[in-house]
C-alpha cells in the first residue's frame, strides 16, 4: 500500500516535471535578433523582467497559457527587457508585465485579466478586435521607434559603464557623472565640428567679386560727395543775399525821408552776409 502511494506520488512529480518542462519550451524566447518574427501570425508576447515580483507571479500562468498555444492557433512569447532593452524602447514599455497581442503586423496591448481562461478567451472569442491598434506612428516596426530603440540600447550601454566604474574603480557617483558630463561636452564639440564642415562642403559659401565691392563703394563715396556738395551750396545760398533787394530797401528808406525816388541798384552784385560767431 506504501509502495502504490510512493509510485502514484511519483508519476505525479514525472507528470508535473513534464508539464513544467513542456510549457517552458512552449515560450518562445524573443530578442533583438528574432524578434521580427512577430510579424508574421498571431502572437501573445509578455515583456518582464526577472527581478520583477508581479512577472514572477505571472510566470507559471503564462506557461501554462503557451502549453495551449497550438490548440489556438497562436505563439506565445516573452521578452526579457534587461537583455533586450532595445526591445523596451521599442515597444515603449513602461510598466511590468506588459502583454502585446499582435497579429498580421498589427500590435494591441493586452490590459484584461491576467489569467490563463481570460487569455483563451481573449484569443478565442476574439476580443483583440475590439482593441484599437498601436497608431502608425508608435508601431515597434516604424523608423522612429527603431530610432527610440537605438536611444534605449545606447542608454543601458552608458549604465553598464557607469557601473563598471563605480564598482571596478572605486569611482563615488558625482565622479562618474563628471566624467560622462565631460564627454558629453567632448563629443558634441565634435558633433558639431563635423556637421560644420558637412554644411560648408554641400552648400559652399559663394565668393563676393572684388571689382562689384569696389565700384558700390566708389558710387557710394561719390554720392556722399555730392551730398556734402549739396550742403555746402545750400548755406552759401543761406550766407549770400541779393544786395539790390537791400540797396532797394535803403533807398525806399532815403526816399521816404527826402521824398525823392531813387533808380534801383543793379540785381547782379551779391555780397556774404556777415556769420554769426558759434
């Protein structure tokens, strides 16, 4: 009777291992280099991390969800985003665990019941359609994610230093922000040294002709000339008077007193009337 217990209780652990051991190769892993598979079929993809609590919670779920994949007619995946922040950045994973549903190219995040009946049903009734799709310009395959991914893979490369310096070097925190703040300033001096030289040889500068800078000046100094010219004309016109108007003046005057009419001078003498000091 012990021996039939020992041996049932066996086939259970066996039966067990096995199930474990099948939905575990049931996940598919998926990276940077495979991850454009999920173009192509319907997949459910779980992005976690393995020191998340809430992902390990959901890890023997969403195994067991996989041993069912095929019956389905789907795949199912996960991302580990500490391998893969790429991934992260392009999917814009913001919170943990995140489940995408994807199928023909087009990308929904799962946000129901974290279950493994919620899972099938979203699956077999297919609720995923009333899902709105990730827009154009958010979609993992777009050029500006593939931009954002770059972003997110260049930003855990500057941990992982970060890292090695304080642990490696014995370097405190400010130390390893001084050094990045330094390169930052390095590099962008760079940067914009070499975009400098980019410009100038696509569109460069257009020589000014010598003789046309010449000849503006030279119009430009002679009309200056005439100018002062002007000036100069005008307070000698101011300066001179007509001594006949002022001959005639006087001899109104002496005629008024005589009462005598005397001829007018002649209109062509002029005479400068006297400056007044400054």
């Amino acid at each position: 009777m012990a021996r039939s217990k020992m041996t049932l209780v066996g086939i259970l652990l066996i039966v067990c291992a096995l199930f474990y051991v099948n939905g575990q190769k049931s996940v598919i892993e998926l990276n940077e280099d495979n991850w454009r598979e999920m173009l192509q079929d319907e997949w459910m993809v779980e992005f976690y991390a393995p020191w998340c609590p809430a992902c390990k919670g959901l890890q023997p779920i969403w195994q067991e969800f996989a041993t069912w994949g095929p019956d389905l007619g789907i795949r199912v995946g996960q991302v580990d985003v500490t391998t893969s922040p790429g991934l992260s950045g392009r999917f814009m994973v913001t919170a943990l665990p995140t489940i995408y549903h994807i199928i023909n190219g087009e990308f929904r995040q799962y946000k129901g019941t974290r279950d493994k009946n919620s899972f099938m049903s979203f699956i077999e009734d297919k609720k995923w359609q009333t899902v709105e799709t990730v827009p154009s310009w958010k979609s993992p395959d777009s050029i500006q994610m593939s931009v954002v991914s770059s972003f997110f893979k260049l930003s855990q490369i500057l941990r992982g230093i970060h890292n090695y310096l304080m642990e490696e070097f014995g370097l405190p925190t400010w130390g390893s922000y001084l050094i990045f703040a330094v390169a930052t300033i390095i590099l962008g001096a760079l940067l914009g040294l070499v975009l400098v030289c980019i410009i100038d040889f696509v569109y460069p500068p257009k020589p000014v002709p010598i003789a046309t800078v010449t000849s503006s000046t030279g119009k430009k100094e002679k009309t200056d000339k005439a100018s002062d010219d002007e000036l100069a004309d005008e307070d000698i016109k101011d300066d001179l008077y007509d001594d006949a108007s002022q001959s005639e003046k006087e001899n109104e005057t002496k005629d008024s007193e005589s009462g005598e009419k005397s001829e007018p001078s002649s209109p062509n003498v002029k005479r400068r009337k006297p400056r007044k000091a400054d």
